[in-house]
C-alpha cells in the first residue's frame, strides 16, 4: 500500500496548460464560476472564488446539479469576460461555442472535443484540465477541487493555503478509498497542505466520525462491517468493557475516539483487525487527515466529516452555506448543522424505504432500484452506493437507481472495484445508454450518472446490459 507506482511530479504539459488558463483567469474582468453541489464541487468553488476574490475580480458563483441544456446556454450567453466552470463540464466541451471557458473538471472527457476548439470549423479560446488528458484517472488519483487547486496556485503561489480545501474535496468523492490513503495528483496536493500547517497525517482506524460520534455509535457504524460486532450496540458495549475502555468520560460525557488515549486507541485497533476479515483490513486501517484549523469534535476536524457536512448542504439545496464555511465562514455552522441532520436523517429513511418495500431488482448484468419521487434526486446515488455494501445486494454487480428530478428521470450507478478492475466503464455506459433514448450521462468509471425521458427506464436498462455484455464478461 502507498503511492508506488503513481506520479511523483506534475507532466510538462499540465503545466504549460496550466499557465495558459491562469493568464486567461488574470486577463478577465469579470468572471462567472459555476460549479457542482456536491463536496468536491463546493471545495472546488470555494477555491475558484477565493482565487478571484484575491485578484480583486468582480465575480458571482452558481452551483449547479448537473449540466443541462439549460446551463450549456447559460453558458454560451453568459456576458462575463469569462466563465470558469469546475467538477463539471468536461463531458460537454464540445458544446461550449464563446470565447473565453476554463473547464477544472476530473470526470471522463467529451471526445468530441479538441484542445483550442468546440464546433468543428469553429475556433474559441477554451482551456480544459482534465487529469484523464495526461493519462491520469480522476476517479482516484485526482478531483475536480484539486484541478482547481492546481490552477489556482498557477495563478498565484500564495494560494498554496487553499491546498487543504482540495483535500477536503477528495475525500468528499472518496478518492483515498482505493489505497485507503491519497495517492497521485492528490498525494503531491496532500504535501502542500501539510507544509503550510494546515493538514495533519493519522494512521488510524478509518471509521467515520472519530471526534462526533459516541464510542459505541463509531464501532457500531463502521465500516467495513465486522461479524458479531458491527450493528450490534450491546456487542459494542461489550467490546470495550472486555477492553477495560470506558464509554464515559468526566461528568458523564460520552467518548469518542478522539477522547482515548494511545494504550485504548492501540487496544481497540487489534482487536478490531483481528476479527476482521483479512481482505478488509486494508480499508479498516490507513491514512484519516486532519484539519488543523478546527476541533475534532467540531465536525470540521477530519477532512472525511468536513466533506461530509458540505455535502450534506449541498444535497439539499444549500450549497451556498457549505461554500461560506470554507471561505471561514464559521457563522455558517449552525446553518450547516441543520442540514448535516437532515441528510443524516433522510440517508436512513431511503434506505429503510427501499430495503422495506423490496424495491431491489436483479437482471443478468445488474442490480437496480427505482425510488420514484420517494428518495431526492440528490441523494439516490448515496443511497445506491451505501446498498451495494449491504447483505441485500449482490456484491459483484453494478446498482443503477432511479429517481424522478424536474428535467426526467435521474440515474445513478455505483460498481464494486472489482469490476473496474476487469474493464467495467461506467462512464461510458452512461453515456451512450443515456443517449441512446434522448438522454445524457457521463462521470467515471466507478461512478456515474443520467438523465433520461420519463418512460424509457426499461429500453435504457436493456441498452445498459448490451453495453456492460460488451465490455465484460461477468
């Protein structure tokens, strides 16, 4: 485990593109950043508009779902010298006819598009950077939040301080889970952050919420899951009494792990790992990044729980909120507190809706659910990828969830590792199933999304297995 085999340095050319959009970037007067609701596009944002708030910039940013038609013709109309598009984007390059478009994005390009140029026969001054462009994979090895970091410290190397926003957003779009650490692009990130003193380093159980949830509550979530104990509130309890850890703490307060010392920390991660299944282990122990500026027990303090809260905003419509917290915002806190709620509240209630109503399908190639208008749009890949880790699902098989949304019908699709590994591209199964039926999709290999017409669910679903029957073998 570790960053052998990844790049160690940025290529020549991401470097030379790099300088080309900053000059674009300091050239403009006016700029409009649109940028993606989730985590990694909140982070992604907040560094664009810090970028431009220090250039002294007149700016506006807007957060949006996905790109629609709608949004391609925001786009190409926008009166702003230029518009800075991040974690969003790529996938529709071709369409984007204006002068002046600076694409930050780490999701499956569009093919159609060549560097300098939309349209056929049409020339316009646009910049994508995009890791898949220099053979790198934006589904691990760098997000949409540190392309935008990249470009942002191109522009001025002072920025080296927004260094630890991009690493919350990879965790956010859980780049580190693979290697169960950040590697690549995001581990040479990673150095920036921890040099300015803004991101620590802990080798520890992976579990979430280490300084936010009861001790009891961090084993008994965690994951991956542990037979006999995981789930099981009394088995917990009865872990650390054997243990001799107390649950409690002064005044009666409940602990977390932030709260043990190293004896119990020590303690409680052997014994943890050795009932663990052995192909687990990797993913229960590794790298957790801490965010020097905040608590633990603020929410803020571990890069995966800062993430989380940010998407938690974003999912529900609150995107603006998350994005002041990274700015420094802290009075945005109790606002982003409400919404952490909710999400947390809504994830269970999903789940338990599909689990309880058997909305669980199996075909010959895939698994999937449709929520209807039972589970937000915004959430129903959350939910879809929190499934695939259940007994429920079938393990080897990629889920696909529907959802209805205002523009047709959301899909979204999560595949276990092991597929990818054999050759399975989401991605483009996305695509061309989407498009297909009148739709469009794309994002990557592991995970990806759609939207199409509201009754082609079953004609897109036989497009999808032609095209994964094609690709692998399962």
């Amino acid at each position: 485990m570790g960053n052998e085999g990844y790049p160690t340095e940025f290529p020549p050319k991401l470097i030379s593109d790099m300088k080309r959009a900053a000059r674009a970037i300091k050239s403009a007067r006016t700029v409009s950043v649109i940028t993606h609701i989730d985590a990694d596009g909140i982070t992604a944002g907040s560094i664009a508009a810090e970028t431009l708030k220090r250039l002294g910039k007149e700016y506006s940013v807007t957060f949006e779902k996905k790109i629609t038609d709608e949004v391609i013709e925001r786009v190409n109309s926008d009166p702003c010298d230029l518009v800075w598009i991040c974690d969003l984007g790529s996938a529709y390059m071709s369409q984007f006819v204006r002068e002046g478009v600076v694409v930050t994005d780490h999701h499956v390009p569009d093919s159609k598009w060549r560097s300098g140029q939309s349209l056929l026969d049409a020339f316009t001054t646009s910049h994508q950077l995009n890791p898949h462009l220099y053979k790198v994979n934006g589904s691990f090895e760098v997000c949409g939040a540190g392309m935008t970091y990249l470009l942002a410290k191109t522009i001025d190397p002072a920025n080296v301080d927004l260094a630890y926003i991009a690493v919350i957003g990879a965790m956010g779009d859980f780049q580190d889970t693979r290697e169960s650490m950040l590697v690549s692009w995001n581990r040479l990130i990673l150095k920036d952050a921890i040099a300015n003193g803004d991101v620590s380093i802990s080798h520890t159980l992976r579990y979430f919420g280490r300084g936010t949830r009861p001790l009891t509550q961090y084993i008994q979530y965690g994951e991956p899951a542990i037979k006999g104990i995981t789930g099981d509130m009394g088995a917990c309890m009865d872990l650390l009494q054997m243990l001799g850890i107390p649950a409690y703490g002064d005044n009666n307060r409940k602990r977390t792990w932030s709260d043990l010392n190293e004896v119990e920390r020590a303690l409680l991660t052997d014994e943890l790992m050795t009932r663990s299944e052995e192909g687990d282990r990797k993913a229960l122990f590794g790298e957790m990044y801490d965010i020097m500026r905040y608590s633990m027990d603020s929410g803020l303090g571990d890069a995966k729980e800062f993430a989380t809260t940010l998407n938690s905003c974003g999912r529900y419509d609150d995107a603006e909120t998350g994005a002041r917290i990274c700015m420094g915002d802290t009075g945005a806190l109790a606002e982003a507190e409400r919404n952490r709620k909710d999400h947390r509240k809504n994830i269970s209630v999903a789940l338990s809706y599909v689990k309880d109503n058997h909305l669980l399908r199996r075909r010959k190639y895939i698994q999937y659910f449709d929520a209807g208008s039972s589970i937000r749009e915004t959430v129903v890949g959350i939910v879809a990828g929190m499934i695939l880790g259940t007994s429920d699902a079938d393990p080897d098989m990629p889920i696909l969830a529907f959802a209805e949304a205002e523009d047709g019908i959301k899909v979204s699709a999560r595949a276990p590792k092991s597929l990818i590994d054999r050759g399975l591209d989401l991605s483009s199964i996305m695509s061309e199933a989407a498009s297909s039926v009148g739709g469009m999709g794309g994002g990557h290999s592991v995970a990806a999304g759609a939207t199409i017409p509201e009754g082609k669910e079953e004609v897109f679903l036989d497009k999808v297995e032609e095209l994964i029957g094609k690709q692998i073998s399962l």
